[in-house]
C-alpha cells in the first residue's frame, strides 16, 4: 500500500509519546487523526497542514454524529499531531472556536451517566454468579469494582501483589494508575471482608500467585492474558440479563456503574464529599456531586 510520506511521519511521530501518555490515550489520538484525515481525503482537503477552514468545515460536518466530547477530543488530536509534525497548529484560530462554540451550542454537553450498581443491585448480580471457575471469577470481580470504586480499567489492572490484607478483616488493593493520575501515584481502595474472601477464593480455584488478577478462561482453563476492560462491560450485562433485569436498565449498565453506585451508597450512608473523593479518588467536588445526585435519599 503506497502512503504518502507526511502520513508515513505522523503515524511515527506519535511513537515520541510512548511511555508519556497512557495506551488509551495515543489509541485515541490516531483514531481521531485517521477519521480527520479519511475525511479530508473525501473532501479533497490537505489534512497536513490543515488550514483553520478545513478544521471549521471537519467540525461542522461531524456536529450531527458527535457528542461535544468527541468533537473536543478530535480537535485536540488534530493539534497534537501538527504540533508533533512541528507544523503550525489550525486548532487556535478564531473560526474553530466559533465552530466548536456552534457545535456546542446544538449539543448536550452533559455526559449521559451509567446507572449505579447500588448495594441492592449488586446483590441481584452477585445472584447469578455461578459456582465454577468464572462464576468464582465473576464474583471477585464484581464486588473488588464495588469497593474499590475502579474504573473498568483499573479493575483489570490489579495484581495479586498489591493486596494487602489487615489485621482487623478485610484487606485494602493498591490501585497503581488510574484516568486522573497519569503520573502512577497510585491510590488504596478498601476491601471488605466479603471482596477478600471472594477473591481469595478465584485466586486459589484458578491458581494465580501473581500478576493480574482477573484472567480470561478458555475452555475451563485460565489463560496467561488479564481481561480487557471491555470484557467488564460484556459480564456485568451479561449477569444483569441472568438476574432478570429489565432491558431498560441493562442498557444503562457499564463497567462504570460500579464506581457510580458506590459513590451513591456511600452518600446515602452519611459519608462526606471528601470521604467520598478519597474513596473513589476524585479531585473534583463537581464531578462527584454529578455521580451522587441520582442517590436515594
């Protein structure tokens, strides 16, 4: 396949960013790019260097398919990538931000949220667990996601050696890196005595002494590979529909459901708005009043 240099020199350049930047993020950068310049092509526009017009125009075309994020998204790609390529960037001009404000303007800029798996919720889950290898599996996962707090991708990211037991029951996991701290900080997420005893029970039926903790299977077999954070999403509705949850509601659940319903339990149990950060590690008093305001009082 010929492809032309300039294209050749971005798909390079972001090899410059490894290591400084999470995986999720450089997948998000040339995906983005890709679509921009799939569309430039189409348009018979230069995508490198872009012009603000053509920037204008992008964004003005894709304000019917994208949400406001998307489009935020694709505009900070399309500047990283010129400014990797050392070319100036067409993000800046004043006919973008009168787009991007149009764009905004028709669109609602408030994400839509997953609906919680409160206390109740997980209960009916925690029912359709099976016994075997992955129902064991299953079951750790879930209630590790409701103590934690976790994002999907952090939840898949845990590992055996970062469990740390207490004296008094329960035990508390090192969280080693998460969205909001690209730098590996790390946070300690509480672990009940139910989440400990469940995971202690995966660890000894699949026989893992380290590394990630939540594996794949294979034909009744654990695999060398952790699960993909999508693979959260696929259980978690998959568990929903078992435990006979109306469509409706399995449609609005998602890895993230966890982390949402926890913070609401934690809400509706008198916990504070600083306890509630601490426990799900959010810097943020906005964003959690977002991920509470649905609680049950």
């Amino acid at each position: 396949m010929n492809i032309p240099n300039r294209q050749i020199n971005w798909i390079y350049a972001l090899d410059k960013l490894e290591g400084a930047y999470s995986p999720h993020t450089l997948r998000g950068y040339r995906a983005d790019f890709v679509i921009f310049e799939a569309w430039c092509r189409k348009t018979k526009q230069s995508p490198l260097p872009a012009t603000p017009e053509t920037v204008a125009n992008f964004i003005t075309a894709q304000t019917a398919t994208c949400s406001a994020s998307t489009l935020k998204h694709r505009i900070a790609s399309i500047r990283k990538i010129h400014r990797l390529m050392r070319l100036p960037s067409p993000t800046e001009d004043e006919d973008v931000a009168i787009a991007l404000r149009r764009a905004f303007r028709q669109k609602r800029r408030r994400p839509k949220q997953a609906l919680g798996i409160t206390s109740d919720r997980l209960a009916k889950l925690l029912s359709a667990c099976g016994d075997d290898l992955i129902g064991k599996r299953n079951r750790a996962m879930l209630q590790t996601a409701y103590d934690t707090l976790c994002r999907r991708a952090e939840l898949v990211a845990l590992r055996v050696e970062d469990i740390q037991e207490a004296e008094n029951g329960g035990a508390r996991i090192l969280i080693r890196r998460s969205k909001n701290d690209p730098f590996g900080d790390g946070r300690y997420g509480r672990l009940s005595q139910a989440a400990l005893e469940a995971l202690k029970s995966w660890l000894h039926i699949s026989k893992i002494k380290s590394g990630f903790i939540f594996k794949a299977t294979n034909n009744g077999r654990v695999t060398k590979d952790g699960l993909h954070p999508y693979a959260v999403n696929r259980t978690v509705k998959e568990l929903a529909l078992t435990a006979g949850f109306d469509e409706a509601i399995i449609a609005d659940l998602s890895g993230h459901s966890f982390r949402v319903g926890a913070a609401q339990d934690l809400m509706t149990d008198g916990k504070s708005i600083l306890a509630i950060m601490k426990a799900g590690g959010w810097r943020s008093m906005n964003v959690v009043g977002r991920y509470v305001e649905n609680a049950d009082f």
